[in-house]
C-alpha cells in the first residue's frame, strides 16, 4: 500500500487496512513455520506496511489532540 492511498483513507478505512494487514502476516507466519512459503520477503514487507499504517494512525491523533488543544485555548 502507498503512503499516498493511506492518507486519502479515513480512520474507519485504516483501521481495517490494519486489520487485514495483521491477518495476512498471521497467515504468512503460519506459511513460514509450516514450510510453504517459498520467499520470506514478503513477510518484511507486511510488517513495514503495519507500521506505516500505525504511523499514519498516530500523526492523526497527534494532530486531532493538538487542533483541541488550539480549540480549547482560543476559548
């Protein structure tokens, strides 16, 4: 997934991009351990795109959490 289409998702959009994303590293471990995964690089890849979406989810806190704070002090 591109950074560019994580940003135009909504919070509920990245929320199940997350979720997908845990679920497909879950079956690729699975793949892994049970020796059916031909390349292990793929699982790097899922991990860094969980990541990315963690990141695009905090910047959104961080910066709703920082638009109140500016809300609450212009009162």
């Amino acid at each position: 997934m591109a950074k560019e289409s994580m940003t135009e998702l909504d919070d509920d959009g990245l929320v199940q991009k997350l979720a997908e994303a845990k679920q497909e590293l879950f079956n690729l471990r699975f793949q892994h351990v049970t020796g059916q995964l031909p390349s292990s690089t793929r699982l790097g890849q899922t991990r860094k795109t969980i990541a990315r979406i963690h990141t695009e989810l905090r910047t959104r806190e961080i910066a709703a959490a920082e638009e109140l704070a500016a809300s609450k002090e212009t009162k």
